[in-house]
C-alpha cells in the first residue's frame, strides 16, 4: 500500500508582489520630495531677494507705486512683462534710467521705434523706479564718475566708426534701418545716456559688454560724440552731418535751380 504524503499549502504570491509594489511607490514619492527639496533650496539661494527690501526701502516703496500707477498696464503688476511689453525682471537701473529718462517710457504709443520726448517724470521719480526695478533682480546700475573728457577722443572715433557708425552714422545723425525702425541722433543723448545705451542695448541696439568693450573704451566713445557734437562746420552748413546725400541734392537743387532761373530771365529779356 502506498504512502500518501501530506500536502502543504503553497503561500500565495500575491502579498509578496503588493510588498514590492508599495515599497516601490514609497521610494518615487521619497525620489519626488527630494527632488522638489533640492528645486526649493536652489531658488531661495539663486532667486533675488526683493521681498524683504521692498518692505523697508522708502524709495522702492514710491517706486512700486509710481509703476502701478504709469507702467503696469504693459509690464504687469509685478514687472512680469505681457503682450505688449517685455519683462523688467532683470534689467537693472540703468535701462530704466535711459528709457525713462529720454522720455521714450513710458510709451504713449506702440510702434516699431519708440521716439525721444520730454521725460514725464522728474529726476526723483526716475531713481525711484529704477531702485524698484533693480530690487526685482540684478541688472547693470545707473552708471556715475564718468571722466570722458580724459579719455583718447581719436581712439574714440576708431572705437565709433567700427562698432556704432553702420546705424548712427559716422557723425552720430542716426539713420534709418529696417522695418520702419531707425537709430536716433545722439545729438540729446547725454554722457550717462549713452553710456547706458551702450550695457543695456535699447531697443535694435546689441548690447555691449565690457569684455566687448571696456569701460574706458566706452568713455572714449562719448568723449568723441561729444566732441564732434560741439566742434563747428568750417565749410559752411552741416546739413545734418548725414554724408555726401543731402550734399548732392543740395548741389542740385541750387546749381540746376540756379540755371533754370537764369535761363528763364535770359529768354524773357530776349
């Protein structure tokens, strides 16, 4: 007679695969914390601290209003930039120095060129929203000291005529460019405006660096505009400084009109 052996319960798989499907779910959710934990220690370390000076700074404070007041409806409620207008997160004082302080912001109209016009907001007010600006994040400051009339003003031409003569032509007139945009005359511009310019790249202007172009070379640049600014013209009018152009059609104008005149005295008295 055979021996039946007693037949022992197989345990069943399935609470050891639950085991590994939880300890799986615990891991990722572990993995996601601490990734968001890294996320969250990097930007409080990386992001501009604003808040806190913003709460204490008198002139930010008037600044944050006068930007509620007259730049908010194209920048945002917070400088975040929108359809119309670009962020200001970044951009530092000095941009907001040359586009408040020459009068092309805040805008009255947009188009592809934002002319000069007389500033809306006094000096006070301007260093006011720059300070606001610059609390939002790090950007070029409001240029100060700038001994341009120490500088090399024939160093200044070669520095002019290879980096800024292809728009604003080479006695500073500006010039048209493409697409309805042009680049103005710097015949207003003032020493901290060009300046400014020149590190924030207004509107079709590239920025230039000081590894592009030192800090001396750019006072050498405004000792030369300033220069041919204030020199005279020794051959007669200026005609805009604009090159042989206006020259010709000038010549034209008064040298045919000239003979036609005289022509036409000659046949009446004949």
């Amino acid at each position: 007679m055979t021996k039946v052996e007693p037949v022992t319960p197989v345990e069943s798989a399935e609470p050891a695969r639950a085991g590994r499907s939880r300890r799986r779910r615990i891991a990722s959710l572990g993995v996601l914390v601490a990734a968001l934990g890294t996320i969250a220690t990097l930007y409080a370390g990386l992001a501009p601290a604003a808040s806190s000076a913003s709460n204490n700074d008198p002139a930010i404070q008037a600044g944050r209003q006068l930007f509620l007041q007259g730049c908010s409806t194209c920048h945002g409620l917070n400088a975040e930039g929108g359809a119309r207008a670009p962020s200001l997160i970044g951009v530092g004082a000095a941009a907001v120095d040359f586009q408040v302080g020459t009068g092309r912001m805040p805008a009255q109209a947009h188009g592809p060129e934002m002319p000069r016009k007389r500033p809306v907001y006094d000096e006070t007010q301007i260093q006011e929203l720059a300070t606001y600006v610059a609390s939002l994040g790090a950007g070029p400051a409001i240029p100060t000291n700038l001994d341009y009339q120490s500088a090399d003003v024939a160093y200044g031409g070669a520095l002019f005529r290879t980096n800024c003569a292809q728009c604003h032509n080479f006695a500073g007139s500006g010039g048209a460019l493409t697409y309805g945009k042009y680049a103005p005359s710097l015949s207003d511009a003032t020493p901290r405006q060009i300046y400014e310019a020149m590190i924030t790249g207004p509107e079709n202007m590239p920025v230039f660096g000081d590894k592009q172009i030192t800090p001396p070379e750019k006072l050498a640049i405004i000792d030369y505009v300033k220069t041919i600014k204030a020199e005279p013209n020794p051959g007669g009018a200026g005609l805009g400084r604009v090159g042989p152009v206006t020259e010709t059609a000038v010549s034209w104008l008064v040298g045919i009109g000239g003979l036609v005149i005289i022509t036409m005295w000659i046949g009446s008295k004949a």
